[in-house]
C-alpha cells in the first residue's frame, strides 16, 4: 500500500543479492576484482548520463573507460548545493526530500513509494540528505546476513523462531541511518516488529538501563560510547541485563574497552564500519578483523593532496565510491575518516582486504549532580540533543570540571540568539539526565577540525593540569 516497503519486491531482490554476495566471497580475489571494475565502469556510464552534477564536474574528463583516479573527487557541501542535479531521478528534489525527512513520523517509510532517506550531519557539520534506491537497500541487507560472521547466529534475520530480542539504542529525533534501517525492516518483517524495540540514546542512562532490564534483549545495538558506559552500569549493579551478543557502530572502539565491555557482559561485541553513504563498508570477523566489502564499495586512503597513501600508513581523508546506489550516485566521494590498510592477510582467510579505522573518539562526560553523585553524559546523545534542539552542526563541547562545560561555537555560526538558544537547550537536555545548576559558558572561536577531511573532535573531558 502506498507510504509502505513491498515485502515481495524487497525480498526478491533481497535474495537475488545475497546469492550473489555469497557466491563472491566463495569465488575468491581475482572474481572480486573482475566483478568491482565491471560494475564501477556501469556506474561511471550511468552517473555521466543521469547526473547532471557529475557530467559537469567530469567535463575535462576523457568519456572513454576513465580510471576512477582520472575523476575528480567530491566533497558533501558541494554536491548538497547542487542536489536537483546530482541525483538521477527528476522526482527527486531537494525541496521534496527536507519536507519528507522534517516529519519525524515518516521515519522507516519509503520517500516516493521507493527510496530510502538518511540525514546526517556527521563530524564535518555539513548537514546531509543519502538517497537510497532500493537495489542498495537490498545490497546493504545481503551483505548484512551473509558477512556478519563474527555475530552468527543471534544476529540472523533469517532466524525468527530463535528467540532473540533485538534492541537498538540510537539517536531517534531524525532520519538517521540507524533508527531508519530498524524502522524499515520493522515494518518489512512481523516478526522482527514483535521481537524489536528502539530506545533513545538521549535518556538518561539510568532509563535505558531501567527499559533493557524490561524487555531482556539478548542482542543489543549501539554506539561504542554507549556500551561502555551501559558496562560501568553492569559493573556498578545498576543493570542486569545478560545479551549474547553486543554490537556497536559509528564510533571507534579501543581494544581496551572492547575487554571491559566483553568482561563485564560475558559475550562477544562486534560491529561494522559503515556510514550513511554506504551502510556496510566493512564488516568484522571473528578474528576482530574489518573486512572492506569492496565487491560494492571503493575505498581510497588518501594524503593530505589527495594522493595514495601505501599500505599501513594512516591517511589524511578516504575517498568512497558506493558501486549499488543509482539514484545519488557517490563517486570519489570524501568521507573524511582515516584508513589504515592493511598489507598483513587475516587468519580468516576471507578474500576481502583488511582495513583499521581511526573514526570518531567522542568521550563519555562525566558530571557530578547536586549530590556529588557521578552521572555519564553520552557524547552522541548530547551532540543529537544540540543539533536538534538549535540547528548547530559544528561546536565543541568540552567538560571542564565536576559541574561545568565550555562550548565553542563558530563565528559564522553565531547569531545574536545562538549562545542563549544553545545554553537552554543544553540545560534542558542536562536537567532530563538529572543534572542542574551545571555551569555553561559559551565562548566564540575557531572549530579546531582536521585540514582536510574537516572532521573535528566534539565531546571531551579537559585533564587536569597536572596529569600527563
């Protein structure tokens, strides 16, 4: 019925997609590297005739089998400013896409009968809008299922006579990636609608735990930052909750806390590397390994000028070209992050290259309240509540002592209501957590962001100046 996902029309591609994805990964290196340069020159083909963006920015470019490196790379604000012609579907406007994504009632529902809509403001502080068609969406779920070998079998959506519960803990006052996915296979599957909730990571933490304890999931999704602190909880005996499996995403997650996540819970945590542009980049192995899918995706690590960086050197930015997605296409895209590949196979034996991400490293605030009880502040939660509640995409939040926090604002940014608005929405998003009388001072400077990428630190905790 219209505003809803076809169920025959998703699972035919579904499983049209997962035969191929299987079959590749049985194939070995050399099918992979035959597969990934046929369907980049289709997609090259299909983006000059279809974008109008892109037939601009490749102008200069020779139209017979240019290498992806003959392509100049792009940037998200540039390809937001020109959305009617960067995507390949004249149903598609901008002005279309802003009003579908401002009603939050929407979110899970198909745009237009057919496309998935993600927003994200990422760390570059570029608000964006990723169209999905639905051979992606059906890409993204194979990929999904028959890569996700690190947590088999509990997180099998072919399994629902398994007994699982599935929870995801994520930012829900948008269209974001996450919540998106989980609303869409929610209403695609009954059973998975019966056996899945979604809680937000902007409640206090002692509500979550509070809301896990009910529903008992035995596989619960999230931020890295999340799971670390749902572990203090668990530590502390404020949470009781025993999953068998735990998966983050989004954020980076160091060794050491992966241990105290897994010690204190007794299983395994997982997790991919993925983003709004491309949902399953890379997936995790059971030796703790990333996996490029690069059947689908490209990855470039690139340097500061955009050259190739060699193998086990950290890059400056990476360049993603998403082979599935029609309707937007994404090629030499700058997603920003730093990758490090990895020349060294993995003991798996899988035929995909092996990547380490230096993403996102947000920490957990850590305030005391009128009691000089300890009370954790996620980053994710405090960075959704901002960008919501004013608009602000890029500022810094720094926790300067047991009660206070300085946040930095951009000079553009700063319109005459922009500290007051700023301060209210953060003393009201401190005030749910059970914080008041938290000190907020708002100061104007520059966002201390990377030279390239434009990525940027958001949320920490400022030492003492004593420690090292």
């Amino acid at each position: 019925m219209p505003g809803d996902w076809s169920f025959l029309d998703s699972m035919w591609r579904w499983a049209s997609f997962t035969t191929d994805a299987s079959w590749t990964q049985a194939a070995g290196r050399v099918a992979i590297e035959r597969l990934q340069a046929d369907r980049l020159s289709r997609l090259i083909g299909w983006t000059r005739r279809h974008s109008r963006f892109y037939a601009r920015h490749w102008g200069g470019v020779a139209r017979r089998a240019p290498r992806l490196t003959d392509l100049p790379h792009v940037h998200k604000a540039e390809l937001m400013a020109s959305f009617d012609d960067w995507v390949t579907d004249a149903a598609v406007t901008r002005e279309g896409v802003e009003e579908f994504t401002g009603d939050l009632a929407r979110i899970g529902k198909p745009f237009l009968g057919r496309y998935a809509i993600f927003s994200s403001s990422g760390t570059t502080g570029v608000p964006g809008l990723i169209v999905h068609d639905g051979d992606a969406l059906a890409v993204y779920d194979a990929l999904g299922a028959t890569r996700m070998g690190a947590l088999a079998p509990a997180w099998n959506w072919n399994e629902p006579l398994s007994g699982h519960r599935y929870a995801l803990i994520a930012a829900t006052e948008g269209h974001f990636a996450g919540v998106v996915g989980w609303e869409r296979l929610r209403a695609l599957h009954p059973w998975f609608e019966a056996n899945a909730r979604v809680f937000p990571v902007t409640a206090p933490i002692r509500e979550i735990c509070a809301a896990l304890d009910r529903f008992k999931p035995t596989v619960v999704a999230s931020y890295a930052t999340v799971l670390r602190a749902l572990a203090h909880e668990k530590d502390a005996g404020r949470l009781a909750l025993e999953p068998s499996v735990l998966w983050y995403g989004g954020e980076w997650l160091a060794p050491m806390a992966r241990g105290h996540i897994e010690r204190a819970f007794g299983c395994r945590v997982a997790g991919d590397y993925g983003a709004s542009e491309f949902l399953n980049i890379a997936f995790e192995c059971e030796h703790g390994a990333l996996h490029v899918n690069d059947d689908w995706v490209v990855l470039e690590p690139v340097d500061e000028n955009y050259a190739p960086v060699p193998p086990d050197t950290p890059s400056a930015s990476v360049l993603l070209t998403n082979l599935a997605n029609r309707v937007q296409p994404l090629v030499r895209y700058e997603l920003g992050d730093s990758v490090t590949r990895v020349s060294r196979p993995c003991g798996c034996g899988r035929p995909f290259p092996v990547i380490r991400v230096d993403g996102r490293r947000d920490e957990i605030l850590r305030l005391h309240d009128e009691s000089g009880r300890e009370v954790p502040v996620l980053p994710m939660a405090l960075c959704t509540a901002v960008e919501e509640g004013t608009g602000q995409h890029r500022f810094q939040v720094v926790q300067t002592g047991p009660r206070s926090l300085r946040v930095r604002l951009e000079p553009a940014s700063r319109s005459r209501e922009a500290p007051a608005r700023l301060k209210e929405t953060l003393a009201g998003f401190l005030a749910r957590q059970g914080l008041t009388r938290i000190s907020l001072r708002v100061e104007t400077g520059e966002i201390a962001a990377h030279p390239v990428s434009g990525k940027f630190r958001q949320v920490w905790r400022e030492k003492p100046r004593h420690a090292a």
